[in-house]
C-alpha cells in the first residue's frame, strides 16, 4: 500500500485466467485492464482521495464588499468621534478552501489549490503598549494629543477600528526597582508607584477615553535602565478577554519603548526563579498580579503566543534601540520595528507605514510534523512559472493570489493513535486558517479484525480465517492454507522450524520458503550457483573474493557454504596468500625478508631498525644500507658499456641488464644507483626483482660526462679584460689631469683680464716729485 499504483486483490484463491498462482500485490492498471481478475469489491486500492466539504468564495470576490466592514452599525457610546464602526461581527474570508479532508499513502504527494486575497475594510484592534518610565514622559503627552489622529488614519484603511492603551514599568522588586518605602510611593519627582503591567484601556471605539486615559496615566521611574516590557507584552498577548481582542480582526499591538527589555532568566536576579507560565494575570483594576512571582517571558514563548493568538507587534522605538528590536523581530513571527522620534511626535505615521508593511505581504506557515511535509508553489501577483515559496510581498487589498500546496505522507507513525490528525495552513498574522483533517494510510482495513475475529473456513482447511484473502491460521496450524500443525517431535511450533536456533528473523534465512517446517530453498538465476543446507542458511557465492575472483579462482580454492576452503598451496580468507615463506626469500638468501622483516600473506612486512625502515621486496634495503648496488656495478659496466672490472668475460647470466634510455624510479620496490667511471663519466641504473624473483636491472644507455675545459677560451678573454682595464684607466687620468689644467688656465685668464695696470708698467715704480718753493715770496 506503500507504493504508488499498487493494488492488492483480497479474494480468497486468486489466480490468473490459466489458472496460475499470481501475485495479489500487483499495478492496479493490471487488474483494471483485465490482465487480472478480482472482485472489485475485493481489490484493495489506496490512491489519495481528496475532498473539499468547505470552500466559501473569498471576501474580495463578491459585489459590493467596500461597505462590509460596517455591518457592525455605529458605536453606541458618546465617545464615537471618528466616525468608525463599533465593532460588530465580521465574519471575512480570506483564505480559501476553508476545510479539507486528505486520504494520503506514504510517498505519493497530493497537491492542493489554495487562493488568498485580503479582504476590503478588514476590522484593526489597535493596542497600544507604551514604556511609563520617567524617560517617556514627553512622549505619553504627545501620544494623548495624537489619539484623534491616530484613529482617523486607521478609519482611512477601515471603518471597523478599535483603539486600546496599556503601560508598563518593571518588576517591583531589587535590583529593578528601589523598595524603599519612600521610593515605592514617589519613585521620582511627579511619579506614581512603579508596577509591572497595567491594562488602563480596553480596545474600544471611544477616542475621548483614550486621550483621556492617556493623558491621566502617570509616569513611574526604576533603576536599571531595562524596563519590563516582555511581562507586559505577554499578558497583553494572552488576556483576550480583559483586552477585548476580535477573532475577526487584524490584531496589532504597538510597543512603545526607549529601553531594552529584560528576558527569561533576568528574573533570578530578583529572587524570581518560577518560569513564565504564559499565562492571564490580571486582576479586576487590569495589573499585572504575578510580576514578583514569575520570571519575565523567553523570546520564544512570546513567538509562540503571537502564532497562537495570530498578532502583529510594532516594535516602535527610539533609533539608539533600532537594531536591537530589529534582530528581535527577526525572531518574533509577524513582527516589524519602526524608529520613533524622541518625542513620539511620529507614531501616527509610523503606525500607518507598518501596517502597510504588514498587509502588503501574505506568508503561509503551518503545523506539520515530521510524518507530513508540505511545500508551496505560486507565482505570486506574476504570470510567470510558478516558484517554490511560502511568501508573496506587494499585495494590495483584494489582489488574489494563488498558491499551489504540495501535501506528502513521509512516513507512517508508529502509534495508530496519530494516523488521524489535523494540519492547519495559516496566513501568519491573521486569525484564520485552511483545517486540513488527514488520514494517513498505514494499514489496510481488512487487516485490522484479527483472527479471533473470523469464522474459520474451508478454504483455510477450517483451521484459519480468511483476511486480506490470506488465511489467517490459528494457534495450532500454519502455512499457507492452514495446512501445517504447528508441533513437530522436537516441540518447535510452526515457523520456527524453519529458523536456526534462537533467530526470530525470516524464516530459511530469507532464501526460502517454509513448507510445513521445512524449508524449500529457492532457485538461484545462475544454475553454478546453489543455495542449500536445512534452514538454506549455505550457498556457494557469498564467499570472500579476491581480484574479483571467488576465492580468488578455482585454481586457489572452492566456496563452501560461505567460506572459502584453499587448496594446499594456499592459504588466507579468499585463498589469496601461498603457503610457506619461499615467495619471501630473495634470490642467493636463506632467510625470509633478509631476516628484516615478517613474511604475510607471501609479501613481506619490512621492520624499522636503527638506520630506518627497511624496504624492497624482500627487505634488504634501508636508508643507509649499501644494497646490492655494489654488487652489480661490474656486471653493469661490462654488459652495457664494455668496460669495467669484467671486460671480455662479463659472466652475468644470473642478472637480467636491459638498457633504457631514461631509468626513471616507478615502484618503491625499486633502487636507483649512480656511479662515475674513470673518465668521471656518471651512468645510473635501477634495480628490482620481477614475478619470477629473477634481479632485473634497467640501465641508462647514455652516460652523463663533463664538457673539455678550453683553457684558451678562458685565458684569452682574461688578458683582453686586463688590457681594456688599463686603457680605460688611462683614458680616465687623461681626462682627469686636462679638465684640471683648463680650469687653472681660465683662472688665471679671467684674473688676467682684471688687472689695473698696463702690461708694460711695473705697479711697484713711483716717479719722481718737484716742489718748488720762493723764500722770498711769503704769499703777498
């Protein structure tokens, strides 16, 4: 029932039309076509089977929807001054089909139409949760302002809105809050007594008793700068009741805050070591009673709560605390963070931005386990292949959207308490939801009356009952008609003598049938090979294999109910090792593996010594040892060079030189040696032993020699470099000694040129001076 277009024929002697034993597992198309014949009330078949009993029209697909939304008529209270519908019922569809009912087999996947489109003037329950802190005082004035106008854009996306308000502080206990008696009555100046949660104003339509609710609630103060949010948001959550939340509703709750909030595990810092119980606690005033008795709420038990109760939290906070409510919201279902400006002057729009956000997208999540999986496929608002996704992002109100829904049975449960259950394919955010009520097939019905259940018949030879069309045989008969007692002389009942001794599982080890108590063993498809033994527990092909070869060939050994028996020479699992170390001896040695190592399986196993590992075929090399290259040097030199030691009478029989012109090393049981002749000529050679033990060496025909030193080439261009040195080096004294004497001779030039005298003159001469003076004459 477990394959895919199977059948199973339950008539009692089912036979084909030549009256041959058929398989009553068989393609249904078989049995359809005529090729096999059953009473078709007898044939077995578990194709899904799907049925819609519920699948209502979409909201968005009748004529005039625009004006459901007001099926509730006008507020009745005095407050109404929005213009906004009380509340009434509003039963909208959104998600269709509505109630489903599968029939599933394992591994046949059942795909399903699911249409989603959001409902035109879809009711809102706005609750809004504000952090009362000393820090948000400015804000709650200006959110008491803004009521009006918080509620009138609501009444622009629907004439069905309601309007609630709730504050919170934090715990009152230390390190939170300070408990000194004065404190606990004026926490701060123009404070109330801190508490934890307090529901001032159940969602409504009156807008006068939220402003005033708002304006009159007073701010509080604590110590730490994390508030107590997460307590509020959960009783906000999960008290439907005293908060008033709509089952036909959009649900947002607006936290307002500028603080990071305390979690699960905060509470042990005030004494408070009890869990979070996700519980309503609030008593007849709307306080929060059990904020000293619990611990604050994990991450995701709010998550959990959200998805149950299908909310919309908007994290509206302070840019500072951005980021942290944003990586919050990220693990908070149907959650989105928005910055709120330092006076919450902004919330309005805010608000409106978010919700826009929140309906502009639908997300299907459901609650499968692990038996069922289930996948999703649309193209969303495109025209384009359909994708696999969950999620489709632009909606607008009343777009459609189509999804295909793949539905799968994994596996069956091993309890049949659980082949009946209910999955749920929800839009997330919205308090609705496709039921789907799946039967899982994991047994078939005949199956279920056991044989106390049956009359026995005939056809059972009246010792069982017919079920499925099998006998069903009773405590003291077996086999396939009931035709087998079930005692034998050894006092083995039934089946079980045709089991080895203590073995429950099948019968004749699964590689035969029992016929009462005796295994008949079937026929292999090679007629070489045999099943045999009395429980059929021996055969001649499961024996180990070597190179592919049962018990490595016929030549090594024979397989004898699954295990090899070798031959003389032979040895090992799969007879795969001679017998005796020869194969281990090298070739002029007495002792197995140069007495280096231990010989297994005819291969030796090389110790480590004090020099290192010891390698080769038979162990008679190491990383400091001579080896044999030595030892085959002369026969080298004279076999491939004629030359050495040897020349004219190699006598080198008991080697194998083949000559190569590159030796290049291929296998680790191989050697290379290098040695130089007499005119320093290098030549190499490698030596192994091949499958005959014979010592084979590979040389390289073409020794490796130094070039002839040409002493002329090099002494020649020596001297030559003496002598452009020497002349380069005169050149440059040359250059040298006339740039200097230039420059004196145009010294002595230039002062030359300046000199005050003629080149004649001596500057040093001084002529001759007269004076003559008239005694007589004194100046008259």
């Amino acid at each position: 029932m477990q394959s895919p277009t199977c059948a199973w024929c339950a008539q009692a002697h089912f036979v084909t039309g030549d009256n041959t034993t058929a398989s009553r597992c068989n393609r249904e198309r078989n049995f359809r076509s005529g090729a096999l014949s059953c009473d078709e009330r007898l044939l077995k078949t578990w194709a899904n089977q799907v049925s819609v009993p519920r699948d209502e029209p979409l909201s968005s697909e009748h004529e005039g929807d625009a004006g459901a939304g007001s099926s509730g008529g006008a507020s009745g209270g005095s407050g109404d001054s929005f213009g906004c519908s009380s509340g009434g019922s509003f039963d909208a569809i959104q998600i269709a089909p509505q109630h489903v009912r599968m029939s599933l087999r394992v591994g046949e996947p059942q795909q399903l139409s699911v249409r989603f489109a959001l409902a035109p003037n879809y009711p809102i329950d706005l609750y809004y949760l504000m952090d009362l802190s000393k820090s948000m005082e400015d804000d709650k004035q200006k959110l008491s302002t803004l009521g009006n106008l918080l509620a009138l854009e609501m009444c622009k996306l629907t004439t069905n809105f309601r309007l609630g308000f709730g504050s919170f502080v934090d715990k009152v206990l230390l390190p939170y809050t300070s408990t000194l008696p004065a404190d606990l009555e004026h926490p701060c100046d123009n404070c109330t007594a801190p508490y934890g949660f307090h529901n001032s104003l159940p969602l409504t339509t009156d807008i006068d008793s939220f402003a005033e609710n708002v304006m009159s609630a007073k701010v509080s103060g604590n110590l730490d700068f994390p508030e107590g949010g997460f307590d509020a948001i959960m009783q906000a959550i999960v008290c439907k009741q005293q908060i008033g939340w709509r089952s036909s509703a959009r649900r947002l709750l607006v936290f307002s805050t500028d603080a990071g909030s305390h979690y699960a595990g905060d509470g042990k810092l005030g004494g408070v070591v009890e869990p979070n119980d996700g519980e309503c606690h609030l008593d007849e005033k709307g306080f929060y009673t059990h904020s000293d008795k619990l611990d604050y709420p994990s991450v995701s038990q709010i998550n959990q709560k959200v998805k149950q109760n299908s909310i919309n939290i908007i994290f509206a906070v302070t840019s500072e605390q951005r980021s942290a409510y944003d990586m919050l919201s990220q693990h908070i279902e149907a959650s989105s963070a928005g910055t709120l400006s330092s006076d919450s002057s902004n919330v309005v729009q805010l608000v409106k931005e978010q919700h826009d956000a929140i309906t502009s997208f639908v997300e299907l999540k459901d609650n499968s386990t692990d038996f069922v999986r289930i996948r999703y496929h649309s193209a969303c608002l495109g025209t384009g292949a359909p994708e696999e996704t969950n999620r489709c992002d632009g909606l607008k109100i009343g777009q459609r959207v189509n999804f295909t829904v793949t539905v799968e049975l994994v596996k069956c449960p091993a309890d049949p308490a659980q082949w009946e259950s209910v999955v749920e394919i929800r839009p997330t955010g919205l308090n609705e939801s496709l039921v789907i009520h799946l039967t899982k097939q994991c047994q078939c019905d005949c199956e279920r009356a056991g044989p106390a259940d049956l009359p026995p018949v005939p056809e059972c030879n009246n010792h069982g009952s017919l079920r499925c069309g099998l006998c069903a045989c009773d405590e003291e008969h077996f086999g396939a008609l009931c035709e087998c007692s079930q005692r034998d002389g050894g006092g083995r009942r039934g089946d079980d003598r045709c089991r080895l001794a203590g073995d429950t599982g099948d019968t004749c080890q699964g590689r035969g049938e029992c016929v009462c108590g005796q295994c008949q063993c079937f026929e292999r498809s090679n007629p070489q090979e045999v099943v045999t033994g009395e429980f059929c527990q021996c055969d001649n092909f499961s024996c180990d294999r070597h190179e592919k070869l049962l018990c490595s060939g016929p030549d090594h050994g024979s397989c004898v109910c699954g295990s090899c028996e070798c031959r003389p020479s032979w040895t090992g699992g799969a007879c795969q090792c001679p017998a005796g170390n020869a194969t281990c001896v090298a070739p002029g040695d007495t002792k197995p593996c140069s007495g280096n190592g231990l010989c297994e399986c005819g291969k030796c196993v090389c110790d480590e010594g004090e020099s290192g590992l010891f390698v080769g075929r038979y162990c008679e090399d190491c990383p400091t040892c001579q080896g044999k290259c030595n030892e085959y040097r002369a026969c080298v030199e004279c076999v491939a060079f004629d030359s050495g030691d040897l020349q004219g009478n190699c006598n080198c029989s008991h080697l194998l030189i083949n000559r190569t012109d590159v030796v290049e090393v291929s296998s680790p049981e191989e050697r290379l040696c290098t040695f130089s002749d007499e005119a320093n000529c290098r030549y190499r050679f490698i030596y192994f032993y091949n499958q005959l033990n014979t010592p084979t060496i590979r040389v390289q025909e073409t020794k490796q020699c130094p070039a002839a030193i040409n002493v002329l080439m090099i002494v020649l261009p020596l001297i030559a470099a003496i002598v452009a040195v020497g002349l380069a080096t005169l050149l440059l004294w040359k250059l040298v000694t006339t740039v200097h004497d230039r420059r004196e001779y145009s010294k002595w030039e230039a002062e030359r040129q300046t000199a005050k005298w003629d080149t004649g003159e001596n500057p040093l001469f001084k002529q001759a001076t007269t004076t003559h003076m008239n005694p007589s004459y004194e100046g008259k």
